[in-house]
C-alpha cells in the first residue's frame, strides 16, 4: 500500500521540527552561548554540565527525526543493504510502531506541561528566558503531532 501524501508531510514536519527546529538553537547554548538566557545562571549551569546534557538532547532529536521518517520510507519497512546483520529483514513493526506512539506521547506530554508550567510561572527567574516557549511550544506541537500521524499511518498500512 502506498504512503499517503499527508503521512509523508507529516513525518517530514516531524522530522524538520525536531531536527532543524530544535538541534540549532540547542546547538548555540551547546557550545555556551547564552542566548535568550540570563548570563551569570547559564554559565553555572553550563559549568555543571550543561553542555553535554544539550549534546544528548540534540542527538536524540536527530534519532527522532530518523524515526519520523522511518515510518514513511521504506527503510522503515526493510532494513537497507549497508545495516550490519539486519540487511534485507523486516523491521520489527511493533517496535517501530510503540516507539513512535511513546516519543510521541512523551513529546506532546511534555509540550503540556510546560505550557501549564509557563502560565502558571511566568518569571524571569531561570536560566533561560521564560519567552522561549513562544518558540518550543508550536515546535513541540508539530514534532508530536506529527510523529503521531506518520505512525497512526504507518500501523494501519503495515496491519
């Protein structure tokens, strides 16, 4: 059965949202730069481990751009010829299909809590400006949601 047009857009929104929304952004308070960030915090924060934490955090958006698009290519389906001892076998479609629902979940779950979070604490005493959610919100939103759709899509067309 062919991907629908609206599943590819969606696990490509997916994808860019968490890959080119996300990993930049992080990327520059990454390496230490403060931006949208209250200086003098951020720099202890950095200090205690900041960086490497941001590092992780980037990485597992770039697996989970990977994973959006997994689920409308056919990769996502059999595993590609380079794959070392999988080369050519299916992918485990459960186990694509309840870590895209999980990432998913977690993803709009978190977008939640930290809009509940923003309005009920609106103040400027983090590290990091409390505006930063007028950008990670929407993100969220379209990193999740869209994941959600590109995996509903991929469950009923591999049943």
């Amino acid at each position: 059965m062919p991907v629908p047009r609206w599943a590819v857009r969606a696990a490509c929104a997916s994808a860019f949202s968490a890959t080119v929304g996300f990993i930049p952004l992080h990327a520059v308070w990454a390496v230490g730069v403060p931006l949208w960030a209250d200086e003098s915090k951020f720099r202890d924060w950095y200090a205690q481990g900041g960086g490497p934490y941001l590092l992780v955090l980037s990485g597992m958006a770039t697996l989970a751009g990977v994973l959006a698009l997994s689920l409308v290519r056919p990769w996502g389906r059999i595993f590609p010829r380079w794959v070392p001892l999988l080369s050519g076998r299916m992918v485990p479609r459960r186990t694509l299909c309840t870590t895209a629902f999980a990432v998913s979940a977690f993803l709009l779950l978190y977008t939640a809590w930290a809009a509940w979070l923003s309005v009920g604490s609106f103040n400027d005493d983090g590290v990091f400006s409390p505006w930063i959610v007028v950008y990670g919100i929407p993100q969220f939103l379209v990193w999740g949601i869209g994941l959600f759709l590109a995996a509903w899509s991929y469950r009923a067309r591999t049943a």
